[in-house]
C-alpha cells in the first residue's frame, strides 16, 4: 500500500508541475531517466527569459525505497558554447530511513565539443546543510555527470552517473540512496 500510496503522490505531482511550468513558461524541457534501480523525472520552464522554475522526482530502490522531490529556482544561460544554471533547490526526502527536506544550492553546467556541436558534456550538483532542513534531515545532495547528444534540435540524449544521498539524524546516518548509470531523452519546447 506504501508503494502505491507513492506512486500516486509521485504521478499527482508530475501532473501539478507540468501544469505549473507549461502556464507560465515561454520555453522549457522535460526530462526522463532510468536506471537500473530508479527513474527520475522533471519539468523545467523560464518564467522570463534567464530565469526558470522547475522540478522533478526521483524514485529508487537501490538501497531501500526512497523517493525525492525537488523545486528550484535557477538563473540558466544557453548559447552554443555552454549551458549553465545555477540557483537554489528544495529538496524532500521520503524513504525508508528517514524523512525530511530543506533548502539547497547548485546547479548545472555543459559545454558544447566545438569539433562535435551536437556534443555537450558536463554535470549538476545540488547540497542541502543541516542549517535549513527539517524533520530528520541533517543534510543531503545529489551528483551527477552527463554526456548528450542532440538528435534534433528539441531532442537530447543522454548517458550519465548520478549519485544521490542523505544524512539523518534519527539514528540511522548517513545513507546513499541511488547510484549508479542513467540513460535518459530531453525534450524541449
């Protein structure tokens, strides 16, 4: 019943953001990956042109069950050369060794192979200090790095690692909650 319980809040949030998102925003992305414990999906659009609003979830079975819902604000720039944002992210974890959120930073960065221009490589990374979280939450982040690939000009495709963990402080620690490799398709709009 807990699973089901979660994939309804997980599916009824998906459909929220992208209402959200799709209303306001003049352009944006939506962004599937799976790995071999877990799927993360998210929604992303600029509210005014360099700053978006965006969110997604992340469930994973890797070491225990544990879903992770995320809201951020970001100042993004995309040119040929690179595509970067960086902002804040509230993040809120469910799992079986703890529950929690609080307020986050990071970002994201890409650079396009000026030898392959439908080449991009980088990463993202978000931290949560115990200094803004709540319930059993003492801090948290996910990482990850990505290769992609544009087949079209809306369409990306990728491959990368992620890793995503939490500290709690209910007596349980500090737990990885998924890692491991990605491949996932971005589309923008």
């Amino acid at each position: 019943m807990k699973t089901l319980t979660r994939q309804f809040a997980l599916a009824t949030f998906a459909v929220a953001l992208l209402a959200t998102t799709g209303a306001y925003a003049a352009s944006g992305s939506l962004d599937l990956n799976l790995g071999p414990d877990a799927v993360q999906f998210e929604a992303n659009g600029e509210l005014i042109q360099g700053v978006a609003l965006g969110g997604g979830v992340l469930h994973s079975d890797y070491r225990g069950d544990a879903t992770i819902y995320h809201a951020q604000l970001l100042g993004v720039q995309r040119n040929r050369d690179r595509d970067i944002g960086v902002g804040a992210r509230w993040t809120q974890f469910d799992t079986d060794h703890g529950d929690g959120g609080g307020l986050g930073l990071g970002g994201y960065g890409y650079v396009f192979l000026p030898q392959m221009p439908d080449v991009s490589v980088g990463g993202y990374g978000f931290y949560t200090p115990s200094v803004v979280t709540s319930s059993d939450l003492d801090d948290g982040y996910e990482v990850g790095v990505r290769a992609r690939y544009a087949f079209t000009p809306n369409v990306d495709g990728y491959v990368g690692l992620r890793q995503a963990a939490a500290d709690f402080d209910n007596g349980r620690g500090n737990r990885t909650l998924d890692r491991g490799a990605q491949v996932g398709v971005r589309l923008s709009f």
